[in-house]
C-alpha cells in the first residue's frame, strides 16, 4: 500500500482555504470520502496524519482547513482568537464545512454518495454542525468536541449517525453539557452513540500533551479505543 496526500487550495466562505489530501491510487474504484476537521489551532500535520490513516481503512481523506490559508494560531492565545472569531457566526462555520464538503465530492477517486466526516476539539463541534444542518453525509464522528448548539434551530431533519467520544474530566466540555447534546440528538430522532471515557480530559487523542492547568492531557487508552470504534462505525456505515 503506497498512500499518496497532497495540499489543495479550494474555495470557500472568507476563502480561500488550504487542505490536506490523502488516498490510496492502487484503490481502481470510487470509494467514500471522509472529512478531518482541526482542533483551535487550526489544520495541521496532526489533521494531515489523520487523513492518511483513514486514506489507510479505504477512505479518501480529507483535512480541511476553516481558518483560510496560511491563519493558524501558533499560540493559545492565536489560537483562541481564531476559534471564537470562527464561534461567533455559527452560520459561518456551517458555510465552510458544506463547503468542504462539496469540494470532498468533486474528486474522482470519492464516491460522492457516500460521505462521512471527523472532528477534534473544535472539529468535533464542526462536525457535529454539519450533522446539525442537515447535510447528506453518512456519519459524523467528534473526538473531545465541544458541544454548545448553534443559536437557533437544527434542520427539520438530521441525516448523519452520530459517534461521540468525551472525556469525563474534559473541563472544556462539562458532563452536564453532554448530557444536553444526548437529550437534542434524542429530541431530533439521531441515532447516536456517546462514549464516555474516565479518569480523560480534554485533547485525549494528542501524544506526549499533558497540560494540566488547561485540562489538555494524552489519554493512549482513549485514543486506541475511540479510534477503533470510530473504525467499526463507518465500517458499519460504508460496509
């Protein structure tokens, strides 16, 4: 197996935007295509990896960036600044992630009929908007996402399943408000799965990340089992 990625530039809301490409070329058919949406600091090689690992299961993996090109945040605070410029116009974010989205399809080696997407950190709570604005994908998955819904309502309906994988001590994302998104999934008639890993905190797919004071900390059980399931999920879905 010899994975290929390459960087794209691609069109979008506040564009333009710089992505993360990754495939198998020894793959002859259309197969499905599959999202990776960044943490607060924005696409990264992180994301990138990620795209190559699922270019790894079959997918066509994509690291998208909702930033624009060349804005990252190299510092907590960049970082910040960015991610609540983002987080003020949730329309915005929705705008960039369909976007994305229709970019994913126009390839020739993606299916454009079978779609999923993943999310870290504020990618989680991306994807579980694209889920919330009714887009045609099969399965979104959030690894330590946020889960604040947007400021009005969700579409009339929710095509995606929903995977969910949350650190009981991510302080980021209190219990209460996990609690919340179960009960809007289940109010909308999602079907949806939250797995809830202890003694976790916020970022628990990240090695060698350990900061306390933040509640940041690697957790390699979580990220084993998260990625698995997350692996048997869209195996589920794309068969």
């Amino acid at each position: 197996m010899s994975i290929e990625s390459r960087k794209l530039v691609y069109e979008g809301p506040g564009g333009p935007f710089e992505g993360v490409l990754a495939w198998d070329p020894g793959l002859p058919h259309r197969r499905p295509g599959i999202l990776v949406a960044h943490s607060w600091h924005g696409q990264s090689e992180f994301e990138a990896q990620k795209a190559v690992a699922l270019a790894e299961l079959g997918y066509v993996g994509f690291a998208i960036d909702l930033y624009g090109q060349g804005r990252r945040g190299e510092t907590p605070e960049q970082a910040r600044k960015l991610m609540q410029e983002l987080d003020s116009d949730r329309r915005v974010l929705q705008a960039r992630m369909a976007s994305a989205l229709a970019f994913l399809r126009t390839f020739e080696t993606v299916d454009p009929t079978r779609t999923g997407a993943i999310g870290f950190c504020l990618g989680g709570k991306c994807v579980l908007d694209l889920a919330r604005m009714g887009a045609e994908v099969a399965g979104v998955v959030s690894f330590h996402g946020v889960f604040d819904p947007p400021p009005y309502p969700n579409a009339d309906r929710i095509h995606a399943k929903v995977l969910i994988f949350h650190g009981w001590e991510d302080p980021h994302a209190p219990n209460e408000q996990a609690v919340g998104l179960a009960n809007e999934l289940t109010r909308s008639r999602v079907d949806w799965q939250l797995h809830a890993y202890g003694n976790t905190r916020h970022a628990f797919t990240v090695p060698g990340l350990n900061v306390p004071e933040l509640g940041l900390a690697y957790q390699p059980d979580a990220d084993r089992r998260s990625w698995q399931t997350m692996r048997d999920f869209f195996r589920e879905l794309f068969g």
